[in-house]
C-alpha cells in the first residue's frame, strides 16, 4: 500500500470520527435543550353573568398561565396566583392585587391557614369529589381528548356538576405530573380530603377543557374554561418563586379567600 494510500485512509477514518463525534455532541445538546426547557401552558376561562343576593356579578373572561418545570408547578392569573415547588417542599399562595403571598408546607393543610374570623369556615369550604370516565371522545384544538364527569359537594347541599376534557397528548409526563403535583393542587387550591384526590386521579391526562354548572341560593352559575397552547418554552427568571417586592404574611385574609 502507498503512502498516500494509507494517508488517505487515516484521513477518511479521522473524518468520520470527527462526524460521528459531532453527531453525538448534536443529540446530547438537544437533549439538554430539551431537558432544561419547561412546559408553559396558556387557559383561557368565561363565566357568565349571574345575580345572587340582590348582587349582579357581570360575565368575566381570565387567561391563565401555567408553567411545569422538574417537581415544579405555577399557575398565574384566574382566581389567583399559586406555585408548588416538591423541591422545597412548599406551596405559594399569592394574592396579586395586595402584592402579599402565604407560604404553606406540603401537604397543605388548609385550615392552619385561615385567619382567626374565618376559622370556623374550614369544614363549609372543604368538597368532595366524584368522578366517573366515560366513552365519549373529541378532539379540542390539537388534542384528541376523553371525557369524564365530576361532581363537587360542598356544605349546604351545594353541587357543581362538570364535564372534563383530558388528553394524554402533551409534550410532557402527564402521568408523573398528575401524580407529584396535581394532587398538592387538589388539596390547596380546592380542599379534597384523600378520598376526594383518589377520584381527580382518576382523571387520565391532561385537562384541556371543562364546562361546569352549579345553583347557589337560586342562582345559577355557568364556567367554560380552555387550554389554547401547550408549548416547550424556557420558564421567565424566578417563575417558580414568589414575586420580589411582594409581602410573605402567617396567614390568609378575608380578601384572600373572597378571591377563590
């Protein structure tokens, strides 16, 4: 074999090497990308109008926006702003329009929250929960969905009766999410006791749509709510902490829970 015959094989060897080398650094970078980039979840959410107790609330319409990071979770706009962090071992409970939050120890116990006038309001705001899957399927924006029906009983015989919508669809580990996350949100945000979040688990996916209906004191209640983007995106500085400037405080105020 020639000099140059072998040079030229050393070179071609060198060459691909040297490529599938930069193959490998390519996938371990996009791997990385696609590790450290979050989920963001945009909802939007109508209720209409109703009149209760000589009151009129007029129709609303929110948009909420979600973030699912590694055992991270926050959720702003809605009722009210709430994060979960498994890492710390915390919930936050914020009020945006005080600029003060609550933080609570997972799992949260939701009347050592209540402030002293509210106390005796802890077993009239707990619920439970029923749900029952269904047959019935639909496609809802990108997502092709399963239906579920859920009930939810609070004190005084008041009922909220719901259609969900889930899909498994999702660019991320629903099953793992509902499974470290979502019950802490069940027992935070709407006061289920064990039972209550063993029914919401059975909910398979992620909800992308509800219709719920309810009758307070005669009057009727009517909410739609849905997911309008699931994308990949990387999570704004600080997204899963409390908002600088705002106040931490022991317990809830009455505000506080006139806005759940």
């Amino acid at each position: 074999m020639s000099l140059e015959s072998l040079a030229s094989r050393e070179a071609r060897k060198e060459y691909l090497l040297m490529k599938k080398y930069f193959a490998v650094l390519v996938l371990v970078m996009a791997v990385s990308l696609s590790l450290s980039a979050d989920i963001y979840v945009k909802q939007k959410s109508h209720s209409d109008a109703m009149a209760i107790m000589g009151q009129t609330q007029p129709a609303r319409d929110t948009v909420t926006e979600m973030w699912i990071g590694d055992d991270q979770f926050a959720s702003f706009g809605g009722e009210g702003s709430v994060i979960i962090d498994l890492k710390k071992n915390v919930m936050y409970i914020i009020n945006d329009k005080n600029k003060s939050y609550v933080e609570a120890t997972l799992p949260v116990d939701f009347a050592k929250l209540l402030p002293p006038e509210a106390a005796a309001m802890a077993g009239m705001m707990k619920m439970t929960a029923t749900v029952n899957p269904t047959n019935d399927t639909k496609k809802i924006g990108q997502w092709n969905c399963t239906g579920y029906e859920m009930t939810l009983t609070m004190m005084m015989g008041i009922t909220m009766k719901s259609k969900l919508w889930a899909s498994t669809e999702v660019p991320f580990d629903v099953k793992s999410f509902m499974a470290k996350i979502m019950p802490n949100v069940f027992k935070g945000q709407m006061h289920l006791d064990d039972a209550s979040v063993k029914e919401m688990l059975k909910i398979n996916g992620f909800q992308i749509a509800t219709d719920m209906s309810a009758e307070i004191m005669g009057a009727k209640m009517h909410t739609t709510s849905e997911v309008i983007e699931i994308s990949k995106k990387t999570a704004p500085e600080n997204v899963y902490s409390p908002p600088a400037g705002y106040a931490k405080k022991a317990t809830l105020s009455m505000e506080d829970l006139q806005k759940r």
